[in-house]
C-alpha cells in the first residue's frame, strides 16, 4: 500500500489541522543491561533450558505498520497504528 510523506491531519499540540511528514516506524536497540534482559539471560544457564516456548510457527501472515508523524508547524509527534499489510510503502 502507497502512502503520502506528507499528510495533513490533527495536531493536538496546535488544535488544528496541519500538514505532518510521515515515516515507518522502527523498533530500537534493546538494553542488555535493562533488568529483564539480565534475568532472562541469568535463566537460561544451568540445566532447565528456555523458561517458556519459544513461537516456532507464526499465526499471522501480515503485521500492523505504525506510522510516526511529525507536526511541520510544532514538531510534535504522534504515533497511529496502521491496518494490517504486508508492505507500506511512502510516496514522495
């Protein structure tokens, strides 16, 4: 699915509508030094194994894209989740 840079939608900083660059959003690194990681990791030594089942077989076919868009006039920037597509795709 194609999607416009540039959309025009509410801003809740400015209370109107103005125009908003789009972009894909993308997950960022993982701490390895955040508390879960280091318990999750102290878990997994010894004998036991992997504490729940790892997800072999995938459900779902496609994924919900969340778009970020950011105010051109504030800069502000609000999250929508996206339906669900296998590609999403920003046109100039």
């Amino acid at each position: 699915m194609k999607i416009p840079s540039k959309i025009n939608t509410y801003c809740p900083k400015c209370n109107a509508h103005t125009e908003h660059t789009a972009s894909l959003y993308k997950k960022g690194k993982e701490r390895t030094l955040a508390i879960g990681a280091r318990r999750h990791e102290r878990e997994l030594h010894g004998y036991g194994g992997q504490k729940y089942p790892i997800q072999r077989k995938k459900a779902k076919v496609t994924d919900k894209k969340t778009l970020v868009l950011k105010c051109s006039k504030c800069g502000r920037v609000v999250m929508r989740e996206g339906i669900r597509l296998k590609k999403l795709e920003l046109v100039r």
